[in-house]
C-alpha cells in the first residue's frame, strides 16, 4: 500500500493559504449548494463572508487543496450554528409537578401530528402526558388529535362546545394537576397567513398556561418563508425551540439553517415521517451534511486533517527517493492509516486512485498483522531487514503470534515496496499522470 499512497499524497500537495482567489470556485459551489437547499438568500450571503473572513489566510493542508479545506471549514461552522446537543433538550421540570408544551405554526405544518410524536416520545421515557385540544377552528381538529392520542395511549382533553382556546387550555392544566400528569402539550390552531387573530388567539393561551417550552413547529419545505414566520411568532409569543416537520420529503433542509441563523432558537426534533413514531432529535453533524451535500469531500478533509503531518510526509518522500525507507516507516504509515478508518474509504474518495490499489493491499486483518510482526522485531532489524535470517524469522513469527510464511510474506513484499518507490522517486513522467489522473 504504502509506496502507492505516499504517491498520492505527494501529489496532492496543496497550495500553501486561503485566500479569497484560490477558493472563488469553491464559494461559488457552496452558495448554489446552499441556494439548492433553499437556504435564505440573505443567510447564503451572510454565511459564506462571515466564513471567508474567519478561513481567509489559514494554513491550507498538504493533502487537500484550499477549496476543498474551505468547504471543511463552512461546514465546521455550519454544526455549530446550528446547535449542540444541551440545548437540544426539552425544557421540563421533574416529575412531580406539570409542565407545559405549546405548540404552534402555521396551518398544516404539522403541529398535531408532532405532539402525538411527543406524547408518545415523552411517554416511553416515563412521563405521564396529557394532549389537550386547543384548536377549535377546524372541525375535525379535535377528533384528529384524538385519534392519535388513541394510537399512543395518551388521554386528550377537550371541552365540548367551547369556542375559547384558552378556556381549553387552562381547565386542561387543572385538570392535569388533579391527575398529576407531569406533562401537558397543548396543540392550538394555526392559519394559512399569519394574522393579527391567530397571534392574539395564541398570546392568550400562552398567558393562559405559562408555558415551560414553546415549539414552533415549521415545514421543511417551506424554506426561505419559514424565518418569516418564525420571526413573527418569536416577536409576538415568543419562541423557546424550533421542529422541523417533513424532513422525509426530498428537502436538503435548508430552513434549518435560515431559521437557526435569524431566530437563533434551537430546533429540537425533526419530524421523518407521518407516523407517530416518526420524530428524530436533531443531530446538527447529519443535516449540516444534508444542507451543504458535500459530504465527501468533508469526510476527505477530515481525515487528511487527523492524520497528514505535513513534516512527516516530507520526511517520508525523501525515504522514498533516497530509498532509506525502513520497516520502522512502514509501521508509522501503517499507525497513521488506521487511524483513517478505512483506508478503502479514504481511496474512494481521491478520483483516481481507487484503481491504483488493489482489494489485498487494503485488507486490515493484513495490517494488524504486519504491525504486530514489525513490533516483534528489534530496531536494528527494522532499519535493516537483509539482517532477518531463519532464526531472527522463527522468533519474530512467534513473537508476534503469526507464522514463519507469515513474516516471509511481509519480508517480501517490503523489499518490492522498496523497489517500486526507487523507480517511482526518478519516475517525472508517472507523477505527472497521477496530477492528471486527479484533476489537478
Ligand atoms: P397542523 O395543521 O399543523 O396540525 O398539521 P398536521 O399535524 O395536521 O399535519 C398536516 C399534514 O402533514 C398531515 O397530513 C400529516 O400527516 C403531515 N405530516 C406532519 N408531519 C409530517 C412529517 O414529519 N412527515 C410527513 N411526511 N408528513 C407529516
Ligand atoms: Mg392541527
């Protein structure tokens, strides 16, 4: 493997700085993969400088070039923005007293189905919920949310023939009291457009109950038009988390990011699907990935950044051309391609040099032998295998719990490796067709 790898990696020398000329490209890609997501226009924007400033003049990795290595860092930023795990949690008090969840959103973005989702969710880790049925615009609201409550066996409170949705609201939170359930979520209705009754109407559940958390549940889909609204709920009730609904449809998920960026409140849940089980929390590493699509390349940077020490690698390629390179080196590349996960995956992902090793060489039950055989072995031998007769064989084999023919087989294949990387080092012509077979 190694002499082929070192190959690529040496041909993969990066340029040495971001600067604002040697990744235009590269924004450029990001801004339409962004633009593709339905992210924001003016959050596109504001990202992407806000990335340029804090990226520009940053070392750039040997092993990848700036663009690749700046499409590292948006994504950096983007996990971030888009939140950590604490804040990720639900806002309840302990079991012994009630807490409360409004829901709210437009019409039809998927407020009732979310809080069955909930209430089942809330249920499995041992709360004892209660739903309450506060949208009293819709006639067959209310049977809708009972029905699911029936699917997750969670009661439903409603009050016949009320009109008032904070009336609902607040006996429902007697009521809950009374039968000490430690969880009410209270679905309210939503409208088309946002207007001056939904707001009112939903103000006065809010003062009704005090709510501990309130969740403004939004359509993924609905993309760029759902910081608006977001905006406006946050202005007039205020918001303390955010589900996104519909994360199954084909949506990269670009409100995530415009709804983060402008309200900054945390989103919570995604909703996948229309089952009530179908509610995931939100992991900011997977959608960031969804939203920018360019995983591969985030994965390639990752791993070039835990393991490539660009000293290393230099030293490494002047082994290679003035053929000192020893057993002890080929351990620390065996070392540092371990730590690449897969070194198969990381092959995948350089154009070109998938077909430049092939199955055999990659095979890791092969490198945690040839490690435990190198490290059974003495420095001398290391830095000199012509030394490792029959006996020095037997003893390392043992050693190393392998076998004789196992030893021999590294042996063998070290010495060709030392061969290959001999012509590889003078050869001008096959380094220029690994830059081309790159791209670069
Ligand atoms: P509400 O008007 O805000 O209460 O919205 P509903 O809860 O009634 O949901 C509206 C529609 O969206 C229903 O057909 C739901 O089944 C559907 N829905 C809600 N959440 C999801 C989801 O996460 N994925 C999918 N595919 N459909 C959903
Ligand atoms: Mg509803």
């Amino acid at each position: 493997i190694s002499d082929k790898f070192s190959g690529i990696m040496r041909s993969l020398a990066g340029k040495s700085k971001i600067t604002e000329k040697n990744v235009q490209e590269a924004v450029e890609e990001i801004k339409m993969a962004l633009l593709d997501a339905d992210v924001n226009l003016r959050v596109v924007r504001r990202f992407i400088n806000g990335t340029m400033e804090e990226a520009t003049g940053e070392k750039v990795l040997k092993a990848v070039d700036p663009g690749q290595q700046f499409v590292k860092i948006v994504y950096d930023r983007m996990v971030a923005l888009l939140g950590d795990e604490e804040n990720q949690k639900l806002l309840l008090k302990g079991p012994d007293t009630t807490s409360v969840i409004l829901m709210m959103g437009l019409q039809g973005s998927g407020k009732t189905t979310t809080a069955a989702k909930l209430a089942l969710r809330l249920k499995k880790e041992g709360r004892r919920v209660m739903l309450v049925a506060a949208d009293l615009v819709r006639p067959a609201a209310i049977l809708q949310l009972q029905v699911l409550g029936e699917a997750v066996g969670v009661p439903v409170f409603s009050l016949e023939g009320e009109k008032n949705p904070a009336k609902v609201a607040k006996a429902a939170l007697a009521q809950a009291k009374k039968d000490q359930r430690d969880v009410l979520i209270v679905d309210t209705s939503g409208r088309m457009h946002l207007d001056e009754t939904l707001m009112d109407e939903i103000q006065k559940v809010r003062d009704a109950i005090s709510p501990d958390e309130t969740l403004f549940v939004a359509d993924a889909m609905t993309g760029q038009n759902a910081v608006t609204i977001a905006k406006e709920f946050e202005q007039k009730v205020g918001i303390s988390g955010v589900v996104l609904s519909k994360f199954d449809s084909d949506t990269r998920g670009g409100a995530a990011l415009s709804l983060r960026s402008v309200v900054g409140k945390p989103i919570k849940f995604i909703g996948v699907g229309e089952k009530v089980e179908d509610l995931d929390p939100f992991y900011p590493y997977r959608i960031a990935s969804r939203i920018l699509g360019m995983g591969d390349i985030v994965s390639l940077v990752e791993k070039a950044q835990s393991v490539v020490d660009e000293n290393a690698a230099i030293r490494m390629q002047e082994k290679m051309a003035k053929n000192t390179f020893d057993l002890q080196d080929y351990l620390d590349q065996l070392n540092s391609m371990d730590k690449m996960g897969s070194i198969d995956q990381l092959l995948e992902m350089i154009p070109g040099a998938k077909g430049q090793v092939s199955e055999d060489d990659v095979n890791t039950e092969e490198i945690r032998r040839e490690k435990a055989i190198i490290l059974s072995m003495t420095y001398a031998e290391r830095s000199n295998y012509h030394i490792m007769g029959p006996t020095r064989r037997k003893r390392v084999a043992k050693g190393s719990g392998t076998t004789v023919s196992d030893v021999n087989r590294l042996l063998k294949k070290f010495e060709k490796m030392r061969l290959t990387m001999k012509k590889l080092a003078k050869n001008k012509k096959y380094q220029a067709e690994m830059l081309k077979q790159m791209g670069m």
